[in-house]
C-alpha cells in the first residue's frame, strides 16, 4: 500500500502542530487573578533569560467595557510596551533580551470593580522553529499535491444542442 503525499503532508502539518502546543504548553508562565477596584492596581513579576518573545494575556470574565491599562518593565523597571485593553480577552507580545526579572503591571481604568485574570510569560519561540518548519513543508506539499489533482480534472460539458 502505498501512501500519497498529500497524506504524508497532512501528517507532518498535524505533528507540528501537536509539537508546538506541547512547547508552549511547558512554558514557565505566571498566572494570577486579582478583583481590581477603581485605580487600583497589582503586578505579576516573572524570570526570563536569554533572548525571545514574552507574552501576556488578560481575561475578564464578566466584562461589561471595561478598560484596563497594562505596562511591561525591563528588568531596569523601564516601560517596553503598554496598552489599553477595552476586550473581554487580548493577547500581547514583546520581545525580551536581557536576563532578569520583568514586570507586567495591571491598572483599572474603570469607574467600577472589574474581575482579572492574567497570565504572563515566555514564548519559547526559538524552540518552536523545528516544529514550524515541519509545519511549513507539510503545508506545502498538500498544497502541491492538490493543485496537482485540481490541473488534472476534466468537467463533462452539456451538449450545446439539447432541445
């Protein structure tokens, strides 16, 4: 039995795929849920080394158009992104090259008390390269491999003089 490419890469896409959920599942990440009141505020303090991207994400459970305001500090306590987050959930990233500690601070900019949750973290994306490129040759492979059977299909046409 002989198996198409279409299906090997089918299977090297799947793989990839569960590959990088496994790696970003095992990445060392803070998570913390905090009520916030009006101006008030808290941080999450995390440990990265090297060079790569880290990521937050904040959740509101019961949002009602809350706003929040998120900061992320170096390890010299210095502003390297901030954003206003008027979502139920949003994802940011920044890249990181310095090792130490870094803070993401968490502010309510609402007139009234917002439930949180909020995880903060590293990426491992360097990790994740020999997982996207298995994804990438897999990917195209399918896309070849159905264009070729795509070029080669014939459509019957009606007969012009049907009465």
């Amino acid at each position: 039995m002989r198996i198409s490419p279409f299906k090997i890469g089918l299977a090297l896409v799947i793989v990839g795929m569960i590959w990088i959920s496994i790696i970003f599942a095992d990445t060392e990440k803070s998570f913390e849920e905090a009520i916030l009141k009006q101006s008030s505020s808290f941080e999450i303090k995390s440990q990265f080394t090297g060079t790569d991207i880290g990521f937050y994400k904040a959740y509101m459970p019961e949002f009602a158009g809350e706003e929040i305001f998120v900061q992320i500090l170096d390890v010299k306590e210095n502003v390297i992104q901030e954003q206003i987050i008027q979502t139920k959930m949003s994802v940011g990233y920044f890249d990181f090259n310095e090792d130490g500690v870094y803070t993401i601070k968490v502010t309510n900019l609402a007139k009234n008390q917002i439930n949180l949750e909020v995880e903060f973290g590293n990426t491992d994306s360097k990790d994740m390269i020999p997982p996207g490129i298995m994804i990438l040759v897999g990917s195209i492979s399918m896309i070849v491999m159905s264009y070729l059977k795509i070029k080669n299909h014939k459509m019957a046409q009606p007969d012009e003089n049907i009465s």
